[in-house]
C-alpha cells in the first residue's frame, strides 16, 4: 500500500486582477483613488505573506510562489475612444505608478519569506490596457504590457543591487501578444484569461465563462486543470469535475459602471495553495473593501 504524505511540499499562487490604478470613486458606496490602491494592495500582500508563511508553511513546506496578474492594473480613461472615464492621473503615471507599486510590494514579500527560492510572474493583458476601442489597434498593443516590462526592470534592478535577493530566482512570463498564461505549477496546468469578450447579460457571465473553459480546454487539448479570470470583479468558484475555474475580484469594489452592468462589487484578492496530486486544496479571498484613506 502506498504511503500518502500528506504534509507534502505545496506551491503558493497569488491571484492579483483589477487593479484599475489611477481610476477615481466618490460615491456613497465606494470611495477608490490611487492612496487607497496602495493601501490595499499593501495590505494584501502582507496579510497573504502572515497567512502563507506564517500559518500555512508551518505545516507544509511552501518554497515556490507563483504570481498570476490577471491584466487590468491601469485605468486608462482612453480605453473608450471619446467616452472618457474619470481618472486621477495621466495614462504614463498611471503605468509608471501601478508597476513600482507591484514591484515594491513583491520585493518585500520574498525578502521578508527568507525560504521562498522561486518565483514565477505571469501576465496577461485586460481590456482597460487596450488602445482605443476594439479592433482600432493590434491585440499586441496593450499599457497592461508596458506595466509587466516596467514591472520586469524594477525586480531585475532590485535583485542586482539587494544581496538578499541575489540568491532568489525570478522567472518572467509575460505574454506581450496572445490573451493567455499557461503555467504548471506542481505538476498542475493553470491557464489564465482576463475573460474581457464573455458575454455578461443581466450580471451573470457563468454561461459565457463555461463556454470559454470548454473552448479553451479543448484548443489546449485537455492541457487545463484550473482556469484563473477576473474582469467581472466578482469572486467565484466552479468545479465541474474537470477543471476548476476561479474568477478573481478587483481591487476597486463597486463603481458607476459596474453598478449599472450588475456585476461584483466587493474588492478583494485571492491566494492558492496547489498540490502535486489533488491540485488547489486552499482558497482564500483576502477582503481589503474595508482599507479606506486617512
């Protein structure tokens, strides 16, 4: 009989989507500008560094973490041609800011987790990085690109001039032309997609997000264990047996938009742990609706 360990070696995934940086709320639901943005992303990377290397590692051995952004980092109010939205900085700031934000926070959670020895960081590009409306420009050209190559050169620069991260390894996979993220981590396939194109009538993508993990499962040719999305800003879980999906919520919480499109409202991010034999067995949603300015 096979001897089941059950205290083996896991992989961390941080699950960051909709960040929206740069976009301003003032209403009587929400307030959001770019101090809250940085308040919370803080927040969730240090609350997921004390749950994971705090909690979870004292049972299972966590050396590997895995960072799966899943697009929409800027607001980009030009993303609409001449409908513009409400943004509190300038398209490069916001590029500029939203990839230091990132990098500093990831930088911090790896010096300060000294058993972390690698780290895998993927991205993939959100309708908001778009330039224009849809079909103006070619796919390729997307801010959400510029964010991960900003974000590439600022973790380069700070593990060659840190000795503590000189022994770290940071492995990049961004995809600066195609929609997807494909991954294995502990022997499991994991596929990103932002999801912008899946229909959403009446607030309730489900149908439109089974029909694109079919299509997807299928052009992978069954290469697909988990499926990560975000753009709705909604937390969300299936698993129908095959393949387990996992919708994201943004940073943001509710706004005008998605207030009128019926879509989530609570902010929050996610974290994972992935097992080599049973796949993801931790889900977590990190709330951070409650991190206000001042």
């Amino acid at each position: 009989m096979t001897k089941i360990n059950l205290f083996e070696e896991e992989e961390l995934i941080l699950h960051i989507a909709d960040l929206h940086y740069g976009e301003k709320v003032e209403s009587e639901y929400n307030t959001y500008n770019t101090a809250i943005a940085k308040k919370r992303l803080d927040y969730f990377f240090d609350k997921a560094l004390r749950i994971a290397r705090d909690i979870y590692s004292k049972a299972i051995p966590i050396k590997k973490v895995h960072i799966f952004i899943n697009g929409d980092m800027i607001l980009n109010e030009t993303m609409r041609g001449s409908q513009k939205m409400v943004a509190e900085m300038n398209l490069i700031e916001q590029v500029n800011g939203v990839a230091e934000l990132l990098a500093r926070n990831i930088i911090q959670f790896v010096r300060r987790w000294k058993a972390i020895e690698v780290v895998h960081i993927y991205g993939v590009p959100g309708n908001h990085g778009r330039i224009g409306k849809p079909g103006d420009e070619d796919q390729a050209a997307n801010y959400d690109r510029q964010v991960y190559d900003r974000l590439e050169l600022e973790i380069e620069l700070a593990v060659a001039t840190c000795n503590d991260l000189r022994d770290r390894k940071f492995k990049f996979h961004f995809n600066r032309r195609g929609e997807l993220a494909i991954a294995k981590v502990a022997g499991k396939w994991i596929v990103m997609h932002h999801s912008d194109g899946v229909k959403n009538q009446l607030g309730i993508p489900y149908y439109g997000l089974a029909r694109l993990r079919d299509r997807l499962y299928k052009a992978l040719k069954g290469k697909m264990d988990i499926l990560l999305v975000g753009h709705f800003h909604r937390g969300y879980m299936e698993n129908e047996g095959t393949v387990k999906m996992i919708m994201a919520p943004s940073l943001v919480g509710w706004n005008e938009y998605i207030g009128k499109a019926g879509m989530g409202h609570f902010a929050g991010q996610n974290i994972y742990l992935v097992h080599p034999t049973w796949g993801i067995t931790t889900e977590r949603t990190i709330s951070v609706g409650h991190i206000k300015e001042g």
